[in-house]
C-alpha cells in the first residue's frame, strides 16, 4: 500500500513538472481583464483586517469570475457541469457575506478553491479530479513566465494600443477625484456617502491593497492559465481482473461481518433495558455511544476505498461475474449505510445527554455526506461503469457544505444546547459566549440572567459600525438585537 501510494504522488509530482504552458503568452485582454479584477480586489478587500470578511470577498469573487469568463467561453470549456461547480463555489464563498462563524465560512472558502480549479481543468476521470482540485494552486506558480511574456508582447507590439487605454483610464482617475473632491465639499450628505465608499489610505492600508491587488489579478491570471492549458491528467493503469473467488471471498467474508455487527446493533437498539445490556461493558448507554463513533466513521472511509479497490480487480467476463460483483458490491453498500445509521445515532444520543458543539455538529454533516457517496457508489455500481460519478462526488461535497451553512451551524448549536438546558437544566454558558453572532437570534431564548450575560457580551464584541464592504448578514442581525443591550460583566 505504501509503495502504491508512493508512486502515486510521484506520478502526480511528474504530471505538474511535465504541464505546458498555452501555446500563446497572455493577451491584452486577458491582461487588462487581471488588472481590473485586482483593482476591484484591493477596492473591495482594503478594511478586511478592520470590519471582517463578507460582501468584499463576493465582489471580489465575482470580478474574478467575470475575468475569466470570457476566455473560458473563447476556449470551448464551459460546460454544463464545469458551470455549476463554478457557480457552486460562487456560492461557497458567498456563505462569507451571510454567516458570521469563522470556522464554516473558512471551510467554504476552502472548499470553493478545489472546486473552480476542477471546474476550470475539467475532466470526468478520478485523475481528472484529483489533478484538476489540486491545479490551480500550481497554475499560479507556472504562470509568471507566461504572463511577463504576455506583458513584453504588449509593451513591444502594442505600444500605440496601450498608451491611449493608459491615458483613458488616467483621464478618468483624475476626474473622478477632482469633481468628487468638489461635491464632498459642496454636500455634507454626500461627502458621508464617499467616507463610508472611499476609506481613508494610510501607509499599511495601502500596502495591503496592493498585496490584495496582485493576489486577485494573480488568480485570474492562474485561473486562466488552467483553462487554456489544464494539466494532463495521467491515465490510470488498467486494473487485472482476478478469478472470481480470489475476488468474491474476501468480499463475501465482509459482508458476513457486517451483517454480524448489524445484528448486535439491532439487539442493543430494540432492548428494554440499554443500560442493563451493556453492563458487562462497564458503560452507560451514552458513554457506549461515544466510544465507537469515530471508528464507525472510519469504517465508513475505508469501505469507500475497498469498494475503489475490488472494481478495479473485479472479473467481468461473463453474466454471472457481473451479477456477483453487483451482489457483493451492492450488499457491502447497503450494510455500510447501515454503519452509517448507527454511527448517527450513536452521535446524536451523545449530542443529546452532552449538547452540540461545532466539532460534533461538523463530524455529523461529514457522516451524512459519507453516506450520500455510497449511495451514489451503489447507484454507479448498477451499471459498473459512471463517467458522471467523480463530478457527482465534488458537487456532493459541495453542496453538503453549502445546506451545512445555510442550517446557521452556531444557531443550530445554540438552540439545541437551549433546549437541552430546559430539559436538564445544564448549560455552559463559556462556550456559548464563544459561538459567533450567527448564534445571537437563537440566544434570546435564552432565560434571563443567563440571557443578558450572553447577549451583553456580544454587544460588547459588536460595537461600532462596520465599513459597508464589509457588511455581513449574520452581524447585521445580532446587531439589531444587542444594541438596547448593554455590555455586561458576569461570572455565571
């Protein structure tokens, strides 16, 4: 497995060594569309370090995106699937400007990176997607050469072309400021319109926009790099099909185990009497819960790659060797998402008798999409053969990430650790002061003087008004809730 995995990654290492560049350096326009974006980038993106991620980084996803479109249609790849894990990764970073919560609004960023490269490389092969998630990254650091060549071309050939846009564009500047520096002075309304669009500049700010501007005209530049030459993803080496009960009895033997493990499960789930079954255990149903849930997710993993692995050596010869690769294969994917049900469970009593927390919510939604992939998996499996199966997958991914942000993960924890608090009358109140303002909507349920000392905590933390490229929905909310609230100090 080792020497597999090794060979595997020095494989890849080659693929990215040998990628060549486009066939032409970089055209004016594409230049000029890089420039655009990253002056958009560092208008949009100039006060993160002060008011916070959110409608900032979706412009600036989006001049990006409109940087690239064109070249992308020009160059015959945009597609319908391509299309949509674009549009999903849009979507991803948009979570910026609605969900306040670092830690989801990071993953979503994440995760749209992987996504717009394969969107962008293309392909319908697992190579494909692995090279292609993993591309973009490396676009950005083959790109340079053909950029500068591209920059060389257009100083050289086009210097008549260049210097009108650069007057143009000069022009225009200089307008804006003087006749906009006349009207602030002539209108008070509209001079506090231009202080909340046009932040003052210092020293670090505006080395900061220049980072943001060359950063976001880098990633155009990268971006269109991978579409005009993507990576060539290196085919996978045909799989040895084996005899038929070299292949069958490992598979039937897992099988049998699973069924084994499904039995026990439903004996302790349909018991009387939990606790009294599992004495011999020496735990508590909760405590018999928790320990077995991330092996079970592990499990979970594992069967994803032994499925991978027995396609690739299953015999296919005849009739009877595909109706038994379709039995074994379809009854571990039926049992496994049995695995599955009982690891959810197993983690939702524990949520239950411990409250929610963002580490056990995320490893719940992470469980779920596992089970999502099998499904698709066992679908595949019907006909043993699905080029839709590996864009399948990254959408899924996706799009669990997405309904996951959209729940408002802090608001979720928030309400079911209330309602546990109701039931039980045990809450941590540290903990809850540490979720985001997503979770602030939810906290007023919250009885006083529990509710006070939370919610005044976040007034504290949300003071001020912030600059309207930063404006996020889930802080604009609790803003509206904590400002009659006055900022408390409590030791509950």
């Amino acid at each position: 497995m080792t020497v597999h995995l090794d060979r595997s990654v020095d494989r890849l290492d080659r693929v990215f060594e040998e990628w060549p560049p486009p066939p032409r350096p970089a055209s004016l326009r594409v230049l000029v569309s890089a420039l655009l974006a990253g002056l958009t980038g560092a208008i949009a993106l100039g006060d993160v370090f002060g008011g916070g991620l959110g409608i900032n980084i979706v412009i600036t996803a989006a001049a990006v995106a409109l940087a690239v479109l064109p070249a992308a249609r020009a160059a015959g790849r945009v597609d319908l699937a391509g299309g949509a894990l674009a549009l999903m990764a849009l979507c991803l970073v948009g979570m910026a400007a609605v969900r306040d919560a670092v830690w989801i609004t990071g993953l979503c960023v994440a995760l749209a990176v992987p996504l717009a490269s394969y969107a962008l490389a293309g392909g319908r092969t697992w190579t494909h997607l692995l090279t292609g998630g993993l591309a973009l990254p490396f676009a950005a650091g083959r790109m340079p050469p053909w950029a500068g060549a591209g920059i060389r071309e257009a100083v050289g050939s086009s210097g008549p072309r260049v210097r009108p846009i650069a007057l143009t564009a000069l022009s225009a500047i200089g307008l804006v400021a003087l006749f906009g520096a006349l009207f602030a002075g002539a209108d008070a309304a509209f001079r506090d319109l231009l202080g909340h669009l046009v932040p003052s500049v210092t020293y670090g700010s505006a080395l900061w926009r220049t980072l943001a501007c060359v950063a976001t005209a880098g990633v155009v530049l990268a971006a269109v790099f991978l579409v005009l030459a993507p990576p060539p993803a290196p085919a996978a080496p045909p799989g040895r099909p084996v005899t038929r009960w070299v292949w069958a009895v490992p598979l039937l033997a897992l099988n049998l185990l699973f069924v084994a493990f499904a039995a026990v499960q439903a004996t302790v789930a349909l018991a009387s009497d939990k606790d009294r079954l599992l004495r011999s255990t020496g735990l508590g149903y909760a405590e018999y819960a928790r320990q077995g849930f991330f092996q079970l997710v592990l499990v979970t993993v594992l069967v994803v790659v032994v499925v991978a692995v027995a396609v690739r050596l299953a015999p296919r010869g005849d009739a009877a060797d595909r109706a038994v690769v379709r039995s074994l294969l379809g009854a571990l994917c039926g049992l496994t998402l049995v695995v599955v049900a009982v690891a959810l469970r197993r983690l939702y009593l524990y949520e239950e008798a411990y409250g929610w927390t963002r580490l056990r919510l995320w490893v719940h939604a992470f469980e779920l999409w596992l089970g999502l992939v099998i499904v698709l998996i066992a679908a595949a499996g019907i006909r043993l053969r699905a080029t839709w199966l590996p864009r399948a997958v990254a959408a899924s991914g996706g799009a669990a990430l997405i309904a996951l942000a959209a729940l408002n993960p802090d608001g979720f924890i928030a309400e079911r650790n209330i309602a546990r608090y109701e039931q039980s009358g045990k809450i941590d109140i540290a903990y809850l002061r540490g979720l985001s303002a997503d979770a602030v909507p939810a906290l007023r349920g919250l009885p006083e003087p529990h509710r006070s000392c939370v919610l005044g905590h976040f007034a504290g933390r949300l003071e001020g008004e912030e600059h309207r490229l930063s404006a996020n929905l889930g802080r604009h909310r609790a803003r509206a809730i904590v400002a009659p609230v006055p900022v408390a100090t409590c030791r509950l």
